[in-house]
C-alpha cells in the first residue's frame, strides 16, 4: 500500500468538512522516528496529519477503500487517460 495512494482515495485532508467531533491524539516517540515521518510527509506533499490518518483510515474503516478498478480509473485520470 503506498501512503499517497490511500490519501487521495480517502479525500483526507483536502478540504473535505467533517461533522464529527475531533479529539487530539499525543504519540511519543524517537525524535529520529518523528524526522522521518516528518519527511516521508513532506516527500508526499502531506501534513504529518494527513500522512497518519491516510495510513489509519483504511484500518478503522476498511469499507472506505476503493476497488481496484475505481484505482485504475483515479490513476488513470491522473496521467490524462480517458
């Protein structure tokens, strides 16, 4: 599974509106371990936000993921393929 792959079928963080109430989560780890998550994100043109609730999000709600078809259509769509 490639990270920048659920995020764009997820819609996470782009400018969707959610109704839900939100709660802040707090994760400690190896400042080494936080720089490359920090760059990985970046490297995707993602917040760290974006980046873990694009990983998690296919987990709590495995009903959300696109098929292989729809992929193939939404990358298709990407290079300019009809």
């Amino acid at each position: 599974m490639k990270v920048y792959e659920t995020f764009d079928t997820l819609g996470v963080g782009l400018g969707r509106r959610r109704t839900t109430k939100t709660v802040r989560l707090s994760v400690d780890m190896p400042l080494r371990a936080h720089k490359k998550l920090k760059g990985i994100a970046h490297s995707h043109g993602l917040t760290m936000k974006g980046l873990i609730l694009g990983v998690i999000e296919p987990i709590i709600y495995p009903e959300k993921i696109p098929s292989k078809e729809t992929k193939k259509a939404m990358l298709d769509a990407r290079k300019g393929r009809n």
